[in-house]
C-alpha cells in the first residue's frame, strides 16, 4: 500500500510543531528511562496524541473532510494514507524519538539504554493503541443519531475515546509491576490492536465520508415544541450549576475508571504517581467544561456582562467543575481508604484550578496552540519532578504543602489580570476559530 | 430627534488594516443599513462598539452612555446578532434561552414561543445539529425575544431563504413599528437594505463614504451615459465616478449635490443618457472605485 505523499506532506506540514514537541518529551522521556529504568515513563499511550487526536482536530472542521473528498485522489487512498499516518508511522515515530533520547543518555554514561526486545514491545503496543484509538474515532458521533443504534454506538464510542485520550496521559504511570499482569495486559492489548488496525483499515474511508454528510434536523425535521418551561435557574447561575453537575458526573466516572484499571492493574498509587492521577481529572475535567466556553466568547462578551465579570467567570467555571471533583472524591472512600488518602490533597487541587485558570489566560493571550501545547506539557513535567523527590530523597511533598496552594492562588491571580487585559483588548479572540464556518466567506 | 448611536473619530490599527477615523450616527426609531465590501470595517466597527477590541482612539456612546464606561447598561440595550455567534456549547435550544433570558428583566417567553413557531426552532433541538439558516434564526430569537431598545444586526440574512428573509424584515419593520426600536443592519442583501433602512451609512477602507436618509442618497445619485474626450481627468473631479469606459463612450455616476454637471460641461461631455440609481448600482460603482 502506497501513501499518497501529497496528503502525507500536507499532515505533516500542518502539524510539524505538534511532532517536534513530541519529539523533544519523548527524547526526554528515552532520557529519563536510561537513567531510572522504570517503565512506567515509556509513552505507550502517548501515540495517540500524534495520530487519532491530531486526526480528528483536522477532521472537527467538516470542510477538511469535504476537501479532501473534493481531491482527485480515491477515496481508499485518502483513508489508507491517515491510517498509516496514525497506526504505523506514528508508532515508528514515538520508539525512534524514545530510543534515540535513550541512546544519547547512554552515551553520556547512563547505564540502561532500551534494548531491541524492549523497543519492538514499545512498537507494537503503541501501534496498537494508536490502532485502537483510530478504530473509535471511525465510530465518534458526528451528527445527531437517527436510531437507538446509532445512539449506542455513538455513545459507546464517545466513553472509549475520552478514556483513551485520559489512559494516554496516565496508562504508563500505572503499568503493572508483575510480570504476569504486564504478559496479560500486553495480550489483550495487542488482540484488540490487531483486531482495531484490521476494521480501521476498512472503516477509515467511511470515516471520511460520514463527515461530509449534512447534520440532521434541517428544514425537513418533525414537529417540535415550542413551549419554553418555566421556573428554575437562569443566566450566570443556571450555567454554574451546569457546569457543576456535570463535573460532578464526569468526575465519578472517571475516578470510579481510574481507581477501577490502578486495581485491575495492580499499579502503584504512591507519591510518585498521585500528582498524574490528580493533576489529571483536573484538566481533563476542566478543559471539558472550558474549553467550549472559548468557542462561546463572542456571544458572552455581547452579552450586559463587564470584562471584569466575564473575567471572574473563567476562573469561577474551573473553580466549580474542579469542586466537582473534590465532593465526588469521599464517596470512594467508603470502601478505598488508601485511595482517599491519596487523592484527596487539596493544596495540589488548588494549585491545579490556578494552573487551569492560567493554561486559558495562554489561550486568550498567546493562542489555543501554546495553551494545549502547556496543557500537554505540563503533567509529564510534574510527574517527572515528582520521580525525581523520590529518586533524590527529597522530603517535602508538593501534594500537601502549603506552598503548593499558595503558588495556586498567584497563579489565580495572574490569570485574572491577564484574562481581564484579553477581554478587553485583544479583538482576535472573538473571532470564530472554532465554529462550522468562516467570517471571510460572508465579509466584513 | 435624539440619537441612539453616536460614534466620533473612531479609530482601530491592525498590521493591515486601519478604520477610520469614523464618524457614525443612528437616530433613535431608525433602521439603519451599515454597508460596504468585503473587510471594509463593518464588523470592526461594531465589535468594538461592543467592547470586542479596544479601540485606538475615538468616542462611542449609546444613548448618550459611554460604551467603556457604562459597558452593561450599554449591552443591557442592544440584542446583538450575527453569524459568527456560537451557542453550541448549550447543547439545546432551550438551554441557549434559559441561559440569556437570565440576563434581560425585559424577556418575554410569550414572545419568545411566537418567535420560535415563525422560524420553525424546537425547544429540544440539538444546536449543534441545525443547518447554518437556523442557528442565525435562533440567534434572531435570542436578540428579539427580550425587546431591545437598539437591534445590531451583523449579517443576518447569511444562509437565509428566501422566505426566512422575509419573515424576518416583517418582524423588524413590526417590531420597530410597535415600539421605538432603533435597528443597525450590516447586509449584503441590498435590496433588503434599500427596502427596509430609511438610513444608510457606506463605509469603504475602513472611512465612511456616505451617510444619510437612504431616499435622499438614491435622489442624489445619477448614472450618466456621456462622451467625453478626457474621460480619466472627469473621473477626478469631486462627485464624478467613472463607472464604465469604452474609448470615448463612458458611465458615469454623478453627484447631483457637488457641481458635477458643469464639470461634465467643462470637460466636453456630452451627456447622452441619464437614469436614476439604485442601491446596488450606487454600491457596485463606489466599491470599485
């Protein structure tokens, strides 16, 4: 099978920065297991961010698809270029940057470089992570389903695609120790990527083709109702009780997948890699709530709300979904006690709801890029940190001290200010990056 | 008569681009058509009227408040529509409406069901599912449902039908009819323009090229067939614009208010032809040249 290279070209044009950044973590990363040896900094997951999740950002936008179907280019072609973009290549991509980090390690005299057994395991459990990931973005809903079946597919495929893109950050912190539990995990890994690269190779033109099709509920729908209901919250508040419920949900089910996999899986929950399993719901939880509030801008700024208050707002929107997090948390101590303990650090989740406020005042004054860019970055960041206190023997835990929430509540702070000098003077952010359409194809 | 919008020496630089210095006013009751090409500073100039964008220099006010100043109780007045808007994160028609109503003492659920029967929206629709007509008629609803003193209206008939258009003009003309509602509309639709604005303000590079009462500008405007021995020295002379040249032969439109019919004397044209404008045309000529 022959890529079509103008279309590789054009991938690869479009997302070199995202690839240099990986490049430079997962050096880091090659680096890092030369030296500690422990695999539970090996970016098994990390793939994904380099294929199925820069696959479906190009593809949110529905004209990419149409354009694409637009080429004088087969279709099979088209879908069998991205799927060797986002299964193989990829995987090729995230062992050779990790060796290659491993190996200038090892030449400047760290004792365990990555060895061939270990790099071809790398391999194909990426590849079929990346393969997995792949499969179930063929399956994302793209449109209002039109039957129960398409509702639990649709739905079924949502639950795997945020599990995977949250497992990509956090699966290697919590590779299990034995043996015996890494040979299963491995195998079924790998049935289930075999299984994903074979049905994504024939489903990735399909993929193509759904996200041209028109949304349904245009001119030809059924009747509606027209009657608005009465009664219960509005404006600022009914948005903040939203955003809480609904942080409240997804927070129990991401910790109940969490703590289920870390128990299935035998992994470690200690100080080394609590800062992940917390820093983790925060911005993935977060970045869920916040993240289409951005798209909304132009509507909430038109709206008789000062800058100060719009401001306010997006510290108060983390706040409340990050307090989601914080109620649901006990319920596990009913019958986890460890696990409790753990997690519930509060100075960390204060410095977690400043560090958010400020990855959005980046987006609103430097761009989304440099604000995922630091979203992306960061938790590996802390985690490593975090390995390097255990490694060094260094007593002060940043999960608990004081300092860690004060540092939180600067980071606030400066989130505000910068937010506030956004709001008011930076006209660019209002414009609509993320919605179906352009304004220069209507003017103005 | 008061006036609801006052803009003066308003002025924004960008790398490329730069508006004004513009002066812009809107009578309170009128419906007002904002016009202009492509990246003329339509939107500009009212994004920032909407505190999106600082602007460099200038002073704008509604309803004699100041629109930095007192930004709430200037928004507190203006139903604001455009395609550009997203309300995709409300999942719902309905949340969308839960969540604005929120915001204006002044909404009127009654209306609101009327406004959602006459463009068709369902409460329980998904936003993200409507066509691109029916998000900028939920976003009419959103703007209309609470009775504005002051309607800005950026585009609104993008992706609309034909009769979608209509329903919508009747509304306006109803609603500015009812009550004193001063209404700014920036549209390509031109004849919509022409119909319905009793003002217009045209806006070329950023500067304001004309204002005034939309009949008086189409009484003012003539298009001139003529032959003339120097076509290119007529075209620069004040309230000529060359609209069409063929050797000799050439289309000119002419400002009855300047003295242009003795500088047409004066370069030996010999007017062959005269007719009475229409918007488009006045639109078409002043944009190309």
């Amino acid at each position: 099978m022959q890529p079509n290279i103008l279309l590789l070209k054009d991938f690869y044009r479009r997302w070199w920065w995202a690839y240099l950044l990986g490049f430079l973590a997962l050096a880091g990363v090659g680096a890092g297991y030369a030296v500690s040896k422990s695999h539970s900094i090996l970016p098994i997951g990390g793939g994904a961010f380099l294929s199925a999740i820069l696959l479906a950002s190009d593809l949110n936008f529905r004209t990419n698809a149409r354009t694409l179907l637009s080429l004088p280019v087969r279709l099979t072609e088209i879908g069998r270029t991205y799927w060797l973009i986002c299964v193989l290549y990829s995987a090729l991509f995230v062992t050779g940057a990790t060796a290659l980090g491993s190996m200038i390690a090892a030449l400047l005299g760290a004792k365990h470089a990555l060895d061939t057994g270990e790099l071809f395991r790398m391999l194909y459990l990426t590849g079929a992570v990346n393969a997995i990931m792949l499969l179930t973005l063929t399956y994302l809903p793209h449109r209002q389903p039109e039957n129960t079946t398409e509702q639990l597919t649709g739905g079924f495929a949502g639950m795997v695609w945020g599990l995977g893109v949250g497992a990509s950050f956090s699966a290697p912190m919590f590779w299990p120790r034995s043996a015996q539990s890494q040979q299963s995990i491995t195998g079924i890994l790998l049935l289930a990527g075999v299984i994903s690269a074979i049905a994504a190779w024939h489903r990735c033109t399909v993929m193509l083709v759904n996200r041209t099709a028109p949304a349904a509920g245009t001119t030809s729908k059924k009747a509606s109702s027209y009657s608005l209901s009465t009664g219960g919250f509005s404006g600022l508040r009914w948005l903040l009780v939203r955003t809480f419920g609904q942080s409240i949900c997804f927070s129990l089910l991401m910790q109940f997948v969490l703590h289920l996999t870390m128990r299935l899986m035998g992994a470690p929950i200690n100080s080394a890699t609590m800062p992940t399993l917390i820093l983790f719901p925060v911005l993935f939880i977060s970045v869920l709530m916040l993240l289409p509030n951005m798209t909304a801008l132009r509507h909430l700024r038109s709206l008789p709300l000062s800058a100060k208050q719009l401001a306010l707002l997006f510290l108060a929107l983390p706040a409340v979904s990050i307090m989601g997090i914080f109620l649901t948390t006990p319920l596990y101590m009913l019958f986890d006690r460890e696990f409790f303990t753990h997690f519930f650090k509060l100075p960390l989740l204060v410095f977690g709801i400043g560090m958010f406020c400020l990855f959005l005042s980046l987006m609103l004054n430097i761009g989304v890029k440099w604000g995922m860019i630091g979203v992306v970055l960061v938790v590996p960041v802390i985690t490593m940190l975090a390995m390097l206190r255990q490694v060094l023997h260094i007593s002060w835990d940043i999960t608990t001290s004081p300092y860690t929430a004060f540092l939180g509540l600067v980071l606030l702070l400066v989130a505000y200010c910068w937010n506030l000098h956004a709001i008011r003077s930076r006209s660019k952010i209002y414009l609509p990056h993320f919605h179906l359409m352009g304004r220069n194809q209507f003017g103005g | 008569m008061s006036n609801a919008i006052e803009i003066h020496g308003l002025t924004k630089n960008y790398s490329q681009f730069q508006l004004g210095p513009l002066d812009l006013t809107v009578p309170r009751g009128a419906i007002y058509g904002f016009v202009g090409p492509n990246g003329a500073g339509k939107t500009t100039t009212i994004d920032m009227l909407l505190g999106m964008g600082q602007p460099d220099g200038g002073l704008i006010t509604v309803d004699g408040l100041d629109h930095v100043r007192d930004e709430v109780a200037v928004k507190q007045m203006i139903g604001y529509v455009s395609p550009d808007l997203n309300f995709q994160m409300w999942g719902k028609v309905g949340n969308a409406i839960r969540f604005v109503k929120g915001f204006h003492a002044t909404w009127d659920d009654r209306h609101c069901e009327h406004l959602l029967k006459m463009f068709r929206i369902g409460v329980d629709e998904k936003i993200a599912t409507l066509s691109f007509g029916s998000k900028i008629k939920l976003a009419l609803i959103l703007a209309l449902a609470w009775r504005p003193p002051i309607l800005i209206l950026d585009e609104p008939t993008v992706g609309l039908d034909a009769v979608a258009r209509h329903e919508l003009f009747s509304e306006l003309l109803e609603s500015v009819g009812q009550e004193d509602r001063t209404v700014i509309i920036s549209s390509h639709a031109l004849a919509d323009v022409e119909r319905f604005a009793d003002r217009m303000g045209f806006i070329k590079n950023g500067r304001m090229l004309l204002e005034g009462e939309t009949a008086e500008l189409i009484q003012r405007y003539r298009m001139v067939d003529c032959q003339s021995n120097e076509p290119q020295r007529l075209k620069q002379q004040p309230g000529i614009v060359l609209a069409k040249q063929d050797g000799q032969r050439c289309r000119v439109l002419v400002d009855r208010g300047e003295d242009s019919g003795n500088w047409l004397k004066q370069f030996g044209a010999q007017p062959t032809a005269s007719a009475p404008v229409t918007l488009e045309e006045l639109f078409v000529t002043l944009a190309k040249a």
